[in-house]
C-alpha cells in the first residue's frame, strides 16, 4: 500500500552534493516496483479481456434465447389458428415433420 509518505519518499530526489540536480541514479527498488506494475498491467488485461468473452458469451446466450421464444410464439400462433381438432392434429403433424409449412 502507498501511503502518503512512502509518496513523498519516492517522488523527492535524494540528498546530493549539489543543489540543482533532481536526477537520480535509478534503485533496485525502482526496477522491482516497474516489473510489478507491469505484472499487474498484464494481470488486469486477462481480467478485462475474459471479462470481455463472457460478456459476449451471455450476449450470444441471451440472442439465442429471444430467437428460441419469438419461435414458440410463431409455433403457438400458428397451432391456435387451427379451425377444428382435425385441422389442429394435421398442424402438429406437419410441425413434427417438416416443420414450419412453406
């Protein structure tokens, strides 16, 4: 965790000789503190790529589901403008076998 001073710590330049000079020569810690910013980077990359294909996945589901219903419902329709039950057995027929009538 970064606190506040840890912040000042880090972002002040050390103690040198001369006054002027911000520059400083380069920690351990500073490479150590880069490679694991970089091993989170790639670690939230995975997170939000995967996130990305389940989001896609449902989406597709979900798509999958409206066309599954909008089909019961043409089906239920198409059953319950049968005349008689003659009529309606012949539809249920005609569904079983060949599907939709053209």
């Amino acid at each position: 965790m970064i606190t506040f001073g840890s912040f000042l710590a880090f972002s002040m330049p050390p103690s040198t000789s001369r006054a002027s000079s911000h520059i400083h020569a380069p920690r351990d810690s500073d490479f150590i503190d880069a490679a694991a910013a970089r091993g989170r980077l790639k670690h939230n990359f995975t997170e939000i790529v995967m996130f990305i294909v389940m989001y896609f996945a449902l989406l597709l589901e979900h798509i999958g589901l409206s066309f599954e219903r909008a089909e019961r419902h043409r089906r239920d329709e198409y059953l319950a403008s049968a005349r008689d039950l003659v009529d309606l057995e012949l539809r249920m027929r005609l569904l079983e076998r060949d599907g939709y009538p053209r």
